[in-house]
C-alpha cells in the first residue's frame, strides 16, 4: 500500500494537516473493498480528489471512472442521464440512451453534490445500491450494472433529512464510509504552503516572476476565515500574480483582495431558526389578527358572564385569568382598568326584571354581533390557514401548536374538530 505522502505527490495534494493525513489514510484503507463512500466538507475543500485516490487504487482502476455533477442536471433529465431512456419515453427523446451507470459498469462513478437529488431519483439510486439494478426510463426491463459508487456534498445530511430533502435510508446507504476534508481555516499552518504552491504554477502559466509575501501578508491570509477554501485561496493568488507589477505583496495589497478582511470579527449568530418564526411578513399580520380575535371573542364571554351575574366583583374574582390575559401582565393599574370597564357594565343591584335589563344591554351593546359578521369575511379562512401551519410545523402536536397560536389546546382541539381538520 503506498504511503501518504506518495499519495500526496501523486495526486497534487499540498498540506500536512493531520485531518487530511486521516481522511487520505481512510481513503488508502477502503480503496481495495467495493465499501459505498461519502466524502463530505465545505463547497471548495477539494473532495474531488477522494473518489479519483480511491478509483486509482482499487481493482476497478482499469474500468471507467465517471463524474457526474447531480446539481447541475436539470431535475427533469436527471434520471435520463443517470438511468438512460428508451426511445420514445419523452418529447426529445429520439434514440435510446445509455445511463451513465450502464456505462460505467465495472468502474466507479462519482455523485458530486449527491444532497442536490430529487426524492425520485433518490428511490432509483438506493435500488442500484441496494441490489445494482436499475431501469431506464419509459423501459420495463430490470437491468444489472456492477459499480462502486462515491458520493460528495457539502449538505448538513442530517438536516436535509430532518426537512424531508433526503432519504434517510439512502444516507446510511451512501455513508458506510464517510471521509470528511477539513475546511482550510481549520489547515492554517497549511494556508501560506498553498499561496506558494499557486502562485509558482501562475508564474509559470503566465512566464512572469512569482510573487512573494511579506510576514505581514502571510499573518493576514492565516487569520482570514476563507468561506471559499482552497478555491477562493487559488482564485486570491491568480488575481494577485496577474495584477500586481510589485512582486512582494505587503499586507495592505494583499488585504484589497480578501472580502471584508477588516471586518473580520466575532459574532453571535443564531443559525437555528425558531420554530414559531413565520416566514413571511402576511403569516405575521395574520398572526396579529388572530390574536386580535381571540382577544375579542374572550372579552365576549367576559360580557356575557357579567350581563348574567350583574356584580363586578363577582365576575372579577371568578375570571381572574381571563381579565390578566386581556388587559396584560396582571400589574394593579392593569386590573383597575379593567374593573372600571367592567363596572360600567354592571347591571344595577336595583334592577327588578332581569330578563328586561339583560335585552336593553344586548341592544346596548349590538355592535359586538356586527363584528363578528365583519370578521367572518376573512379571518375565519385565515384562522383555518394559520392552524393548518402551525400543526404542520410541529407535525400534528397539537399542544405546541396551541402555544404558538396563543390558545389553549381545548380551544385548539374544538376548531380542529370545527373545521375537519
């Protein structure tokens, strides 16, 4: 078995960071099996040199090696590309058409940014996997292809499965061996070894003397976070070799090519988005208007038992919780407003005929029925809408879906059943 470090020159791999070293070490290890490989790590890293290492170095070296780019495939041709059609499957199609897994029987072949695949083609890929048969499109014949398959994707895996973009299945399918490349700012020591080795091949490509950095410029690139890796590193010594006349580049030259490299200080970014976040600025007015609602409809019954009792302090003593969640945080001022309300609507204790009072207070107070027909226009299809997302954000649990609604799971469980949900 070769050493690392032939592996290195071999394959034009610059750097001694001890993750490389492991992830190439991987890569020597599991060469010789058909074992399904994922090599995962930041867009730009290099995780194209993996599959080339592993194909070079097993027994399917003499086969084909194929590299195909799952996001660049228009998702309605993919299949066709990867599986092949009959003639005749589609508009367009006017010959058959071999698959790239047809083609490459016998070799390996390289699905790059595999986290890009549609769930359908997803499904056909785990039958390859699974037992190496496929079907082309608009066929009916079960085809056999014999293939070792190398994946890469700079995707979190584990949220695509989460959001339902990728076949848990087809991970661990895919994952037997996962091989991961360090992203560059975490190879410091191997940032400056890189510059040189870049900008000596651009001196040569463009017969010019090569450029050289000052200690200043160097300490500058190694605290640099590089979001591109070793491609924007390449890119930074092409443009630097091509423009600059003075040769040895300070840290003030070199810093009019780095993106906000002045700026470059700690922050605290919440990355993980709440799951009571609304994601348009209408769910949020929505939102707003469903509260206002509830408030309406609580301040109803607030009423109603008023109108029946005829003493405030009944009432108040009673429904405590329900002035609290009107009027606010239960601060005394709060209470005494909403007591004063109440008591203007506190039937007289000298009232003798009940039935007559409680009419001349719903007549008094009509306009409440000429709210509730205003708002049956349009809040009850955007209750009915707000609840359809907030159980399917909390995948049908009812409890946190009230809680982010701001009802209660009763009040939940009745519109629920209110609207056939």
């Amino acid at each position: 078995m070769e050493s690392v470090q032939a592996i290195k020159q071999r394959f034009g791999i610059i750097g001694n960071d001890p993750k490389l070293n492991r992830a190439i070490e991987k890569a020597l290890q599991v060469s010789p099996t058909d074992i399904s490989v994922l090599v995962t790590g930041e867009s730009g890293v290099g995780k194209e040199s993996i599959p080339k290492i592993i194909h070079q170095l097993s027994h399917r070296k003499h086969g084909k090696y194929i590299a195909v780019n799952c996001g660049a495939i228009p998702e309605g041709t993919i299949d066709s590309e990867l599986f092949g059609h009959e003639k005749g499957a589609f508009t367009g199609a006017t010959a058959t058409r071999s698959g790239y897994f047809e083609v490459a029987d016998g070799g390996t072949i390289f699905l790059d940014e595999v986290g890009e695949l549609p769930l359908t083609t997803q499904v056909r890929l785990l039958r390859v996997l699974e037992n190496g048969e496929f079907i082309k499109v608009g066929s009916s014949k079960v085809q056999k292809t014999d293939v070792r398959i190398v994946a890469a994707t700079n995707v979190n895996m584990f949220e695509a499965i989460k959001k339902e973009k990728f076949r848990e299945d087809l991970y661990y399918r895919l994952s037997t061996i996962e091989i991961n490349l360090p992203a560059l700012r975490e190879r410091k020591d191997d940032i400056h070894l890189l510059f040189r080795k870049f900008a000596s091949d651009f001196a040569l490509k463009y017969k010019m003397p090569t450029v050289k950095l000052e200690d200043e410029a160097i300490h500058l690139l190694v605290k640099y976070r590089w979001n591109g890796n070793i491609r924007q590193l390449r890119n930074v010594a092409e443009q630097v070799s091509v423009l600059e006349h003075n040769r040895t580049i300070s840290a003030l030259t070199i810093q009019n090519y780095l993106p906000n490299a002045g700026s470059n200080l700690p922050a605290v970014v919440n990355t993980s988005k709440s799951e009571s976040d609304f994601s348009s600025e209408r769910e949020i007015l929505y939102k707003v208007l469903f509260d206002m609602k509830a408030d309406l409809n609580d301040l109803k019954k607030l009423t109603m038992k008023l109108m029946k009792n005829g003493s405030a302090k009944d009432v108040q003593k009673e429904n405590e919780h329900l002035i609290e969640k009107i009027y606010g945080d239960g601060k005394e001022e709060n209470y005494d407003d909403a007591i004063e309300e109440l008591g203007v609507l506190a039937i007289p204790e000298h009232a003798t005929n009940t039935e007559q009072s409680t009419t001349d207070i719903e007549d008094k107070y009509h306009f409440a029925e000429e709210i509730e027909e205003e708002e049956t226009l349009s809040l009850h299809d955007k209750e009915l809408e707000l609840i359809k997302k907030s159980l399917e954000r909390h995948s049908g649990k009812r409890k946190l879906a009230a809680t982010e609604l701001g009802i209660s799971e009763r009040t939940l469980y009745r519109k629920i059943k209110q609207y056939d949900l």
